[in-house]
C-alpha cells in the first residue's frame, strides 16, 4: 500500500525495445500509409501484385478502406529460436516511503529473490541500509516540483509514484521485456507474474493492470476473499497494512512468510479453491489450497461457495455489497451455519509419493457456536490433511478448477484426509 495516495494497485506495463540492426527482428511490412490520390493512387505492397496478377475480386475490398492492419512475419530461425519470457526478463519497480520503509522492506523480502528478480525501490529520501538485507537496489525519485497537481482530494505525492515506471525505463537496463509496478506493502508471487505474462507477446505494447489479473482493494478480514479465489492465479496480495493478517494469532509480515512456504511448493495452485461433499455426514467442505480449509455443515451448492462470503469491508469502508466489482454473500449469523475453518499449519513435499502434503488445522481463535441440528458436528474433526500432486502447467491449459475427494481412513476420527487434484473425465462438483 502506498502512504502517499489513494489509488495503489499494481500495474504492469511493456515498453518497446531498441532495435539493433545487426540482429534479427521481425520483419514488418508497413501498410498503414494513406493514398495521396484515393482515385487513382495504387499501394505499392505484396497484396497488390497479387491483384496485377489477375485476382481483380479484391478491387472492391481494396477501395473500401485506406488503412490495412500490421503484418508481422516471423522468419523459421527466428520462431524456432523464440525464448519464453523468464523471471530475468521482468524489472520491478516498487514505490515505497521512507517514513514507513522500517516496516515495509519486510514485505519485499517474503517475495524478492535475490541474484533472480530485478528491479529497484524508489524512495522520496534517504533511508539508513544494511548490506546483504536481501533487498531490491534503493534510489531516490527525482523531483516533480515542476509538474502541476490540481486534484483537491488527492495528494502530491501521486506524481512521483505515477512517474516510477519512466524512472525505472530510464536506467537502461539490458534484455528487458516488461516493468512491473507495485507498492511496498505490495506481495508478489512472482512465478505467478511469469505465468501471466508469457501470455502475451512482449513486442507489442499492453497495459496488465487496474484492475489487475488477481486483486481487490478491501479492509478487514481476508478469509472470505482468500477462501473463494477465483479461477485465475494468484499474482499479489495488495495493502496488507490495512487488512488483518491472513493467519491468526501471526503478525501480517509472518503470515505472508508462512502462506510462502505453500507457494514454495505450488505457486501455480496457490488459494484456488476446491469443493466435495461429506455424503454420509452432509458437509460442505471448500479448500482453498494452501492456506484454509473451511467445512460447513449442510449441502451448498459449488456456485454459493464460489461466491466469497463478506468477511471485509470495500475500500471506502462500507458494508455495501454492491460496491464490489463480483458477487459476494453474506455471513451467515446462525450458529449452525457458520464455518469450521482449518488454517494451513504446515506442508512437505513427500518425493516417495510424488505429493505435496499439507496440515491444516482448526482456528483455535474461534469457537464454535453451539447448533442444535440433529446432524453431525465437524467439531469433533480437529485436523485436515491434504495431499496434492504439483501443477506447473495449469495455467497453459483451459482453466478449470480441481476436484476435491474424501479418501476414507481409520487412522483417527479427529483427522479428515483429502485429495485434490485435476477432475478425472466426465467429473463433476456434486453431492
């Protein structure tokens, strides 16, 4: 979160790289001239001979407008030598205040790998440093004294933040393909920013940003969002100084470390949700892998519990629900309704198994409210164990969330076990 402004999402932006003549590019032929004479002028293009040549049933088409799109051809060599963008081609640009940098620089480092990621922080002014604190390069914005700022609501400071990517530009930084910006209380998942990214061709010019790929603006408590995620991957968590940690009984700073060590062994499966159903007991069960496991007792159905539950507040801090860019649902105020929700003790990657297996256990912050359904209670359930195979690929394929099963176990009657991977064919959420 910036200190400084308002308006702090963070937004990713590419920038055209030089040409050097000396190295293959594209070759792009250019049709986008106007005719000087459109009765009688001729476009001088590859289209044209055609049309010389005998194919006169384009002469129609041609008259119809001056402009054609932009070809671009790509030579063999150059499609067969075609490199994905990696973490080396992305530059961060992260705003930050000195007046809370102290606290902040924690943030960068739950996520900034140093000797990988590249990028600088942009400070107003000089801070103390430490050498070998595993930070970003720190530099001073220059002074925008000279700009003119006329918004009465806003403040001043919005320049400098605004003008962090041309600073950022400006120091000539080599093989770069695209300048992401973000807040000091910004959290990226950075193989998630890849992922993104490798998308789209970095030679041409898009904005990703504001709203961003996976982020919303809101106060108070995480879980309702968190534990709804949609279909998309995770990119970063924004202005954590104003929300509640998203672990209980942990500061915000060793929360964020503690969801890392999820994202450490599934970056691409990071808080995409999950939904079975205890048949014999009738529960309800949500897992939002990595972080929460939430049971309710009853049968919701998959489209209420894709709907995050409002367990925050929108930006200007007001319980209006429709305010929000998505839908959302209530909390629910009767006993028997609300959550038994399990928070992510720890996970292990089991290498016999080929499975990541992680242990969430129940909020001990929280009790649960006393129900008189003639129903079981998962108040008897203490623990869940979840195991998962890796999914690095996930996001080449058409996104899809994964189906979630109860694996029967005799173990004990306190722990649940469960199974989350890609739906089987023909598979389905369903009671």
């Amino acid at each position: 979160m910036r200190t400084t402004t308002t308006n702090t999402s963070s937004s990713t932006s590419r920038v055209e790289e030089s040409i050097d003549e000396k190295e293959e590019k594209p070759i792009i032929e250019d049709k986008l001239q106007r005719k000087e004479d459109e009765d009688e002028g001729e476009e001088k293009t590859h289209a044209k001979e055609e049309e010389e040549d005998g194919n006169d049933d384009d002469d129609d088409d041609e008259g119809e407008g001056n402009k054609s799109p932009v070809v671009v051809h790509l030579t063999p060599q150059q499609m067969s030598q075609r490199q994905e963008t990696q973490l080396k081609h992305i530059v961060f640009g992260i705003a930050a205040s000195s007046n809370l940098w102290s606290t902040r620089k924690e943030y960068i480092k739950t996520w900034w790998r140093p000797k990988q990621t590249r990028g600088v922080v942009w400070l107003d002014q000089k801070v103390p440093t430490q050498r070998n604190e595993g930070l970003p390069e720190i530099r001073i914005s220059s002074d925008t004294s000279k700009f003119k700022y006329t918004n009465r609501q806003g403040q001043r400071s919005a320049l400098r933040i605004s003008r962090i990517v041309t600073e950022t530009l400006k120091l000539g930084m080599e093989d770069v393909r695209w300048f992401v910006m973000g807040d000091d209380d910004t959290v990226f998942v950075v193989d998630n920013v890849v992922s993104v990214l490798n998308k789209y061709d970095h030679r041409h010019f898009y904005y990703v940003g504001s709203s961003s790929e996976s982020h919303y603006d809101v106060y108070g408590d995480l879980l309702g969002l968190l534990g709804a995620h949609p279909v998309t991957p995770l990119v970063s968590l924004h202005h954590l100084d104003v929300v509640e940690p998203i672990f209980p009984g942990m500061t915000r700073v060793r929360s964020v470390r503690h969801l890392m060590e999820s994202v450490n062994q599934d970056s691409s499966s990071i808080i995409q949700q999950s939904i079975c159903y205890d048949k014999n007991r009738y529960w309800s069960i949500s897992v939002s892998w990595g972080y929460v496991v939430q049971i309710l007792r009853g049968v919701m159905s998959p489209r209420e519990l894709e709907m995050p539950s409002r367990t925050f507040l929108n930006w200007y801090k007001r319980a209006d629900y429709t305010a929000y860019a998505f839908n959302t649902r209530p909390v629910y105020k009767h006993p028997c309704e609300k959550p038994f929700v399990y928070y992510m003790s720890r996970t292990h990657y089991d290498s016999t198994k080929k499975q990541t297996i992680g242990v969430y256990m129940r909020n001990k912050y929280s009790k649960s409210p006393h129900c008189r359904w003639r129903m079981d209670s998962p108040d008897k359930i203490t623990s869940i164990v979840v195991m998962k195979r890796r999914d690095p690929l996930r996001w080449k394929r058409s996104p899809r969330r994964d189906c979630c099963r109860i694996i029967p176990s005799r173990k004990s009657s306190s722990t649940m076990y469960l199974m989350v991977s890609n739906c089987r064919d023909g598979e389905v959420t369903e009671l």
